[in-house]
C-alpha cells in the first residue's frame, strides 16, 4: 500500500477544487470527498478526507453553507 498523504495536503487540495470553481459549482462534503479520493487513489481513505473538511472549517477557509442543501463555500 502507498504512503497515506497529510490532512493537510487533501486540505489543499480541497481548498484549491472549492476555489477554482467558486461561482460554476456548489460542493457538498460527500462530493468533495469522493473526488479526493479520485484524486489521490489509495493513499487518502474517507476518514482521512472527514479530517481534511474539518480543518478547512476550523481554520475559516472555508465555511458551510445552506441551500437546500449543505454545501462547503470560501
């Protein structure tokens, strides 16, 4: 098995998803997580990406919004 990435480097790399298309899409947490998990195959596992929303939230970078829906918005 392949060395599991940081927290935060799926941090970043959701920030980055979320950022690039800011005005175009919407994330929801699950969608979010799934395409981290795309992104970096074995090496990230759901807990992990959990972990990841959660400090993007903490650290105010990003912040949940609701909409019908909850989704995650800088």
């Amino acid at each position: 098995m392949a060395e599991q990435v940081k927290v935060d480097e799926v941090a970043d790399a959701m920030y980055t998803m979320i950022k690039d298309s800011m005005g175009l899409k919407k994330w929801k947490a699950t969608d979010l997580t799934k395409a981290v998990l795309e992104l970096f195959g074995d090496r990230c596992d759901k807990p992990l990406a959990k972990l990841a929303i959660r400090q993007l939230i903490e650290s105010e970078k990003c912040v949940y919004t609701y909409f019908g829906g909850s989704y995650i918005e800088i």
